[in-house]
C-alpha cells in the first residue's frame, strides 16, 4: 500500500471517528447534566488517538467540539466548546505519542501501554481544559475557581472517566486481536 492511500484511508478513519463524535452525544438525549457525566465525545478522540496517531486525534480532538457547536448548538460556542477544542486536542495528540513512544521504545505490554497513554492524556487533557476555562473566565463574568476545576474535571465526569477507562482498552484490545485497523508503523501499512 503505498503513501497516498495510507494518507487517503486515514482521513477517511478521522472522518468516520469525527461522525462517532458527532453521534455519541445523541446518546445522553442531549440532556446536558448527563452529556457532563458520560463524556460521550472524548470516546471517539482517544480511539482516533490510538489507532491513528497523534496528528490525526489531535485533528479530530480539535474540529469535533467545534462542529458539534456549529451543526447541533451542543455544547455552547463559549467556554464550553472552545475549550473543549483545547482538551480533546490534547487527549488526542498525548495519547497518540505516549502509546506510539511505549511501543516503539519499551515494548511494553499492550495492557500497560494501553493504560499509560490514557491516562496520561486524560490527566494532560483536563489539565489544559482547567487552564484553557480559567482563560476564558478572564474575558467573562464567571470566574473559574479550583473547585470549578475539580467539580467539572473530575466529580462530576468521574461516571466518564470509570467509562474510558473500562471500554476504551477494551475496545483496543479487541481491535488489536481481531487485527482490524492494526497500523504497522515501521512498514506504513495496515495490517
């Protein structure tokens, strides 16, 4: 398989994770309170993240809260997908690396790397979106304090996070086993 269809196929898997990220959310019946909890749209970037590499879920981290905003007006423009935009990013640039650099440099076990990278980039992730609010509530009336922080990063995502971290590795390791959407690295091709 040669460059270009690897390049082709790959923006025709973003496109198909950026569609995922755009569905999930119906899930929750856009009731916001349980959008909040089950963190229905980082699903698809940390997957992305995983099976494509980082400049592919950082891509599709970035444009997803923005469209979702555009297309279905959920969430709001401003705070919420802005920084959005800036969290999911970061799920899928820091989960792409550190699951890349633990396979290429460390052969780690599939487990192990599964799990770092996760949670490496969900603690880089809602570290930056707590940064990222904290910037916009300069520019508004809601100041953003540190329990905002902890509020909304952990306590009431934490039925969210229990989920990725339970479906996620799952979801890899199915993948994985069944060689579907496995990328060989060292030769550019799908194996």
């Amino acid at each position: 398989m040669n460059k270009a269809s690897i390049a082709l196929r790959k923006m025709v898997l973003s496109v198909c994770f950026l569609v995922m990220g755009w569905l999930l959310p119906l899930v929750t019946l856009r009731i916001p309170t349980i959008g909040n909890m089950l963190c229905p749209m980082h699903i698809p970037v940390l997957l992305c993240g995983f099976i494509l590499g980082p400049k592919y879920g950082g891509l599709v981290g970035l444009i997803l809260p923005l469209t979702r905003s555009i297309f279905w007006g959920m969430p709001p423009l401003y705070p919420t997908a802005i920084c959005m935009m800036v969290e999911l990013a970061t799920y899928g640039i820091v989960n792409g690396i550190v699951y890349d650099l633990l396979g290429a440099k460390m052969r780690a076990d599939a487990l192990v790397r599964i799990y770092t990278a996760l949670i490496a980039a969900m603690c880089v992730g809602r570290l930056l979106w707590g940064v990222s609010r904290m910037v916009c509530g300069l520019f508004d009336t809601n100041n953003f304090t540190w329990s905002l922080f902890i509020t909304g990063a952990f306590l009431t995502a934490w039925p969210g996070i229990l989920l990725q971290l339970i479906l996620i590795p799952i979801l890899i390791k199915m993948l994985s086993y069944l060689h579907i959407l496995k990328w060989d690295t060292s030769q550019n091709k799908v194996s």
